[in-house]
C-alpha cells in the first residue's frame, strides 16, 4: 500500500513537472534589429503557476539581451513603447490562451539616446499600481515607462532605461 502511495505521488508530481515543462515550451520568441516578436500558446495557469504570464518574463529577458547585443555592435536603438502590440485570445483564467507580443525598436542616434536595460511589471487578470511600479526602479538612469491592458484583462507595464554599467558614460 505505501509503495503504491509513493508511486501515485511521483507519477503525479512527474506529470505535473511534464505540463511546466510542456507550456515553458510553447512559447517562441525572435529578434532582430527591429524588435523582437513572439506568442505563448497554453495553459494559463500550471499547478497554480502562471505560466502564461510568465511569457513576459521571458520576452523581457530576450529584448535586454538585444538591446546589448545590438549596441555591442555599435547599433544604437531603444524600444519604441508606444508601438508595443500586446494580445491575449481567450484569456478567462481557467484555459488555455494565446498571449502574443512585438516589441519594436527604432533606431537613435548616439550610444547615449539608446536605452540597454528592459523589464516589465504587471498583473494577469489583476491590476497594480504604478507607482509601485516605479518605486522598484527608483534608481534606474533615465527611466522610460508605458502602461498597456488587453480587453481580456492582462496589464503591463513596459519600462526601459540605460543599463548603469553597459552606459556608465551617459549622464
């Protein structure tokens, strides 16, 4: 009885560690000199982890590490936030959604109009505050911030500035 109690618990925590998997998996993100543009497409919400949200997180990271790249390369852009497309079909907190996303670049003129540093803060189907927001990034240089919502109830707050030591001589 206790073998087959263990046995039950580890195919149940294996199949739960298959469909994290599964869903971190369905998410596809490119970039290029002019943005970067990708979709999740699954389950909301695994085992209580909100794993469709989480497809921010990991096009935040992906747009940073461009933004570096590019500007390693003497390409000196920043994110054009207003131009920030964000969607989710069929988003109700039960199912599986479509979260899609394109972040687009414009190009500047100099190292120092360029912005190397991109996050995002927001609430899936909740709202937050910017100006707790902005109190998490009070110490960035030359914070630039956008706010945008899907019908479905996704908020985001996009927020970009220079990375303090990749621009340590912009002031």
């Amino acid at each position: 009885m206790v073998i087959q109690q263990v046995a039950t618990i580890l195919l149940i925590s294996f199949s739960s560690l298959m469909t994290a998997n599964q869903a971190e998996k369905k998410d596809e993100i490119t970039c290029s000199e002019n943005g970067c543009k990708g979709t999740y497409s699954g389950p909301e919400f695994v085992n209580g982890s909100d794993v469709a949200h989480q497809f921010s997180n990991h096009m935040a990271n992906k747009v940073g590490r461009q933004l570096k790249a590019l500007y390693d390369k003497g390409i000196y852009v920043q994110v054009d936030l207003p131009k920030i497309k964000m969607t989710t079909k069929n988003m109700d907190n039960r199912g599986d959604v479509i979260y899609s996303l394109e972040i687009p670049f414009i190009k500047v003129a100099t190292a120092c109009d360029a912005f190397t540093a991109f996050d995002h803060r927001g609430g899936w189907g909740h709202r937050i505050k910017k100006e707790n927001v902005l109190a998490h990034f009070k110490n960035q240089n030359n914070l630039k911030i956008i706010e945008l919502t899907t019908p479905e109830g996704l908020q985001e707050f996009w927020i970009q500035w220079r990375h303090q030591s990749k621009q340590a001589q912009c002031k």
